[in-house]
C-alpha cells in the first residue's frame, strides 16, 4: 500500500526517494503499523516525538498497534524546543 | 484607569471581548516571562503594550548580536547587556505604566516553584527541552496556566496548558522521554518572523487567560510548517500515567 509521509525540520534527511520539499509518497507492506512505518523510513524512534495520522496524535503507547491503511498521511515532528 | 489610561487602551477596550472589565484585569495580571528571546521579545512587548500590570522578566543571558535578527526586544547599542534589562528598558519606554522585574539568572526548584506561584499567567519562551520540562512541572504542581511557544528553522508550535482543568494535557503528555536531543535556533538556525508569529500568539493566549474572553489552545498544539504556510491543529490528551500530571503506572 501507498501512504504519504511528511517529515518535519531535522527528519527531512530521512524523507524517501521522490519527496517533494518534506512529502514524499512511501510504499509499505498492507497493515503496517506505524511503528513500523518509522522503522522502515529508518528515522531513529528516539527523534520522533510527534505523529500525526491524517492529523489525530498517536500517542508513542499507540504507535506498534496503530495500523496504516492505503492513503494514510503519516506526519513526524522532532523536539520543537527553540526559541 | 486615568484618561490616559483609557485612551491608550482605547482600541482594546471598545472590543466587546475585553470592554473596560477586562483591561482592568490585564492591569491587574502578573505574568511570568521566561525567555527574552525570539519568542519572548514579541510576547513581551505586546503584553507591556496590551497593558499587563506587572511582568517578571527570567533570562539568564546577555544581548549577542547573532540575537539580532530575531530577538526585537534588544537594540544593537544592548549588545553584552544582560537580556532582562534591555527588556525592560524597551518595555518601559513603550508603556511606563507597566511594572517590570528582572531575574538575570536561572530559576531552579523552590526558586522557580515560588516564581510561578507569584504570576497568574507563566509564558515559556524558552529554547530547550530540560527548561521547558522544569518550567512545565512548576506550573502543574503550583496549578497556574502555562503558554507553551517552540520554533526553529520554519516551523513553530503553541499549547497552552490548564493545571486548573482535571482533564487538561501538560507539556509532558506530548513530550514523554527524558534527555531527548535539544535542537537550537543557533545550531539549526529560524527564520526571524516565525518566532514572531508564535511569540505573538502566546500574547494573544495569555491576554485570553486574564480576560476570560474566547477559547484558548488548552490541550490543542498548533502547528505551524511557514515554509508551505500550513496550519494544523492537533487535540493532545491528558497521559494517564504521564509523570507530571498523570497518576503513577
């Protein structure tokens, strides 16, 4: 299955091939979780603070049971601490 | 209020959301500012402006003219001046009738605790997690209201937490881990106008908070990506177990 990602900031380095500024299409086994999502991008699970799916917050205790579906807009933040 | 009171505040007062009521109340507020940064010089100056009584400035630095570009609080003539006094220097020219304390140092433990205690409304406008998860704890136990801004690079973000809600998120529900990398405007680099916008909206919250008026982002993050100008809203829900607000696991 299809499911967008978008990376936020420092994560753009690991946005996959064909991403247009921080969006980027991303292929993924059917019934992906979201865990496993951020797994295979190979973003450390340690710089994802945020995720958004089509915008609704997945908590980190939610995030190896949320499952993906075709579609799906997946968003990662890193610590937005600055100011 | 003295007629010139009331002329300074004209335009505020004649919206019905604040009126004459509200703006005694702002000249009644004390709020607490950490932060005279880039989020902290545009939250400051609209509070000073807006007419907030009494403000206590937090900041342990001093003006570096790498501060400049964002930081509109401070002057070049300010740079190697502590930031609380450059602060309050431009505050008090923009509205003398404002009271401003200065803190050039860092507050820590019983020293932040009795700080916030001290304000009605605190403001962080700070640039690193390990403050903003002191600062976020001080408020939740001594039950105050805490703006919450972040920015860096193009993007930026806005809570508001509610320690006075039962159901309300604290900045620990969204932020679980501990020692998380820290990433800096001055490693990463922020455009000048973005600390700005959310700088500007933590005033628009706090003025919310001592007004009443309107809904504020209590457990709402708002965030900002300017690089494709979107806006998006997300609902954070209170951590049962969150170390700070939450009961234990």
């Amino acid at each position: 299955m299809r499911v967008t990602v978008k990376l936020y900031a420092t994560l753009g380095a690991w946005l996959p091939p064909g991403a247009v500024r921080n969006v980027a299409p991303f292929e993924l086994p059917d019934g992906s979780s979201v865990a496993e999502a951020i797994e295979r991008l190979g973003v450390p699970p340690g710089q994802v603070h945020l995720v958004l799916v089509n915008g609704q917050f997945v908590a980190p205790e939610a995030r190896a049971g949320r499952r993906l579906a075709a579609d799906d807009a997946l968003a990662l933040w890193p610590p937005v601490a600055g100011g | 209020m003295n007629d010139d009171d009331l002329l300074r505040y004209s335009r505020q007062i004649m919206l019905p959301e604040i009126d004459i009521e509200g703006q005694e109340r702002l000249c009644a507020a004390h709020v607490l500012l950490v932060g005279l940064g880039g989020l902290g010089s545009p939250a400051a100056m609209y509070l000073a402006a807006a007419g907030v009584g009494r403000l206590t400035l937090v900041d342990f630095d001093r003006v570096d003219l790498s501060n400049l570009q964002r930081q509109i609080i401070h002057r070049t003539a300010d740079i190697g001046r502590p930031k609380v006094e450059s602060a309050r220097d431009a505050l008090l020219a923009l509205n003398p009738g404002v009271t401003v304390t200065t803190v050039p140092h860092a507050l820590q433990d019983e020293a932040l605790a009795e700080a916030v205690r001290g304000a009605d409304v605190v403001v962080d406008a700070t640039d690193n997690l390990a403050t903003r998860f002191a600062l976020n704890a001080a408020c939740v136990r001594a039950r105050r209201p805490l703006v919450i801004g972040a920015a860096i690079r193009l993007e930026g973000q806005v809570m508001v937490v509610r320690p006075d809600r039962p159901d309300g998120a604290c900045y620990r529900c969204l932020y679980r881990g501990d020692g998380e990398p820290d990433e800096t405007c001055s490693q990463s680099g922020v455009l000048a106008p973005v600390v700005g916008i959310i700088g500007a909206m933590q005033a628009v919250e706090v003025i919310k908070l001592i007004t009443g008026a309107g809904d504020t982002l209590d457990g709402r993050l708002l965030l900002l990506d300017a690089r494709d100008m979107e806006w998006q809203e997300v609902r954070v829900p209170k951590h049962a177990h969150c170390p700070v607000c939450g009961v234990p696991a």
